[in-house]
C-alpha cells in the first residue's frame, strides 16, 4: 500500500527523474544557471539553445534521454528558483578549485555570444553568478573577452 501511495505521490510531482538527478547534483545546478543565462534577456536563441546543447554533450557525455532528462530537470530547478545561490552554492562544493569555477563562467560566456549578441541584464546575471562563485571581476571581464573572440573568430580585447 505505501509503495502505491509512493507512486502515485512521484506521478502527481514528475518526481520521475529525480533518482537519476538530484536536487543537490552539480549538473543539474549548472544546467539551472545557464537556463538563468539564456532567459535573462527575455529571448532564447535557437543558436543559444544549440551551443547550450553541445556544450552539455561535451562536458558530461551523456545519451540522448538522459541529457533530456537532466535538462528537464535542470529547467524546472531553474525556474522554481528566487535567486542563484543556491546553484552556486552547489558547484561551489564540487569546483574547488578557482580554475574550475572560472572555467564555468566561461562556458556561460559562450552560451550568451553563442547568438552573436550580449544584453546588459546577461551582464548583470554573470556578474552575479561570479560573485556567489568568487571568481574575480578580473577573470570574469577575461573570460568575457575569450568567449566574445571564440564567438567571432578574432580577437575582441574591448569592453
């Protein structure tokens, strides 16, 4: 009986990928910060979207279903969310090294020109994002400035 009531509670909440993803696992916090990216300035990009989709192919190499899976859920995170720390909280714990955390943010970099433009609110959200993660605005406006070149195919060293 407690096992139906179980089930039934898991459908009634979509509880169903849970067990794969964790609330507390550090890609489902990563796939939440970047959703924050992509809808910050209101639009997501079909280029957003890809770059986002190869990027998370890239970094953890999962099938088909389960980087469905875990974008769904990181998604839901996403937007049951009231602010980021608690995602970067999260990655705080398992990027322990400065090098990793700084590594992130370059990746969020890439998803924001991943569409060829970047909004003064995407700005603000990254800015935030480095702050809970303590990376420096020093290596926060480098990493802008990579990802802006990478996106181009040159080198962009401005502002």
């Amino acid at each position: 009986m407690l096992d139906r009531i179980q089930a039934f509670l898991q459908t009634l909440t979509g509880s169903h990928h849970t067990e794969e993803f964790a609330p507390d696992d550090p890609r489902v916090a990563f796939v939440a910060l970047c959703f924050q990216v992509m809808e910050a300035d209101g639009n997501i990009s079909d280029q957003e979207q890809q770059k986002f989709r190869d990027l998370l192919r890239e970094r953890y190499d999962l099938s088909e279903d389960r980087l469905k899976a875990l974008i769904e859920v990181g998604h839901q995170a996403g937007s049951e969310a009231v602010d980021y720390y608690r995602f970067t909280s999260d990655l705080r714990k398992h990027l322990v090294n400065e090098e990793d955390r700084v590594e992130l943010l370059g990746i969020l970099w890439d998803i924001v020109y991943a569409d060829g433009q970047r909004s003064e609110i995407e700005d603000h959200v990254i800015w935030r994002i480095a702050d809970l993660l303590g990376v420096s605005a020093r290596d926060r406006v480098l990493e802008r400035q990579q990802a802006a070149a990478r996106a181009t195919g040159g080198d962009e060293g401005g502002d």
